[in-house]
C-alpha cells in the first residue's frame, strides 16, 4: 500500500525539525567543527530529498508546488554520493535561507491536503 502524500510532508517538517533543534545556537564556524552536528544535519537532509523523490515520481502535481523541488533531490544525490565534495558553507547556507521556505511550503501543502481530506 502506498503512504499518503501527507505522510511524505510530515517526514519533511520532521527531518527539518530536526536540523533546526541540531543547529540552535551555533554559528557556521561552530556548525563547521562538529562532525556530530554536520553528520545529522546532512541526514536528515537526506531523508528531505528522498521524501521528495517518492513526491516527485508518485504526486508530480503537488511536487510542483514545492520550489526548488529539483535542487532539493540534486543536494540529496550530492550528500548521498559526493561526500568529499560537500561544502559545510553551502549546508550552512541550505539551513539559514532554503530551510525555512521549505517549511513554510510544506506546512502550506499539508494544510491544503488536510482540508481536501476533512
């Protein structure tokens, strides 16, 4: 049986939880110098990228609400497959600027797919 789409948002707003309680309080020299921190963030960036793809491939029209969708999947395939090419400065980036849009979004798709629902 496959998930709801609701389910594959809800995996999303957690892992995204989950990096901004991870990296509360530090700064990018701090977030760069914990292993611990920069190994969690990226996995659970993971897990966003891969929800993302099963959304992709089973719901393309709710996954074309989601901006930057693609680049979201690319970032995943990167920290997945290219780990010596990972730049702490452009994790960093991902969770101060694109994180919180990505939030909003889904919080907002959710909503509406809720509403459908009721």
């Amino acid at each position: 049986m496959l998930r709801d789409p609701r389910a594959y948002l809800n995996d999303i707003l957690e892992a995204a939880a989950a990096i901004t309680a991870a990296t509360a309080g530090l700064d990018e020299d701090t977030y760069r110098r914990s292993r611990l921190v920069r190994s969690s963030t990226e996995r659970e960036f993971i897990i966003i990228g891969e929800a993302l793809k099963v959304v992709a491939r089973r719901n393309p029209r709710l996954f074309a609400a989601i901006p930057k969708g693609r680049q979201i999947i690319d970032f995943r395939n990167l920290l997945t497959h290219e780990y010596l090419n990972v730049s702490d400065r452009i994790v960093w980036g991902a969770i101060q600027t694109d994180l919180p849009i990505l939030v909003q979004h889904c919080t907002q798709l959710l909503s509406e797919l809720n509403q459908e629902t009721s």
